[in-house]
C-alpha cells in the first residue's frame, strides 16, 4: 500500500469528506495540519501548485483536492492506488 498524505485544517469540510472517503477505503493518512503552521501551508502549496485544501500525496504523487480524490474513487482508479 502507498503512503497517503492529506494537508488539512480542523476547520474544513472537504478535509473532513476526503479523510471520510480514504477511511472507507481502509486508509488512514499521514496528516498535516496547516492551521497554526506557516511552514506547513508553505510546504502544501510547493508541493501541489495550490492553496486550496486539502491537497492530497499518494507517495509523492499529488492528487488534488477531495473533489479529485472522489473523481478517482468514483472511476474506480483509486483503488489501484491502494
């Protein structure tokens, strides 16, 4: 299995739906929080080009956000990612 990384806030609803959607699945990510941690939010945006949230690794594969996430789960390509 692929290790799956979300950067997230306490305060995001997409954050939530997409650690909800990856739990179904048996994945429990390796999370960031970027609420009080410039250096985090700094770290996200580098890596994925957005500032959006959440921004989702497998490995060092950028998935996008949930809508993305749920795009791939709802075509079937995210299994083979697990």
């Amino acid at each position: 299995m692929h290790q799956f990384t979300i950067y997230s806030s306490d305060y995001c609803g997409y954050c939530r739906m997409a650690k909800q959607l990856l739990a179904r699945r048996g994945v429990v990510p390796q999370e960031f929080k970027v609420d009080d941690s410039p250096a985090l939010r700094a770290e996200m945006i580098e890596r994925s080009g957005r500032r959006s949230l959440p921004q989702i690794f497998v490995g060092d594969r950028h998935i996008g956000g949930f809508d993305d996430l749920a795009e791939l789960d709802r075509n079937g390509q995210l299994e083979s990612l697990l």
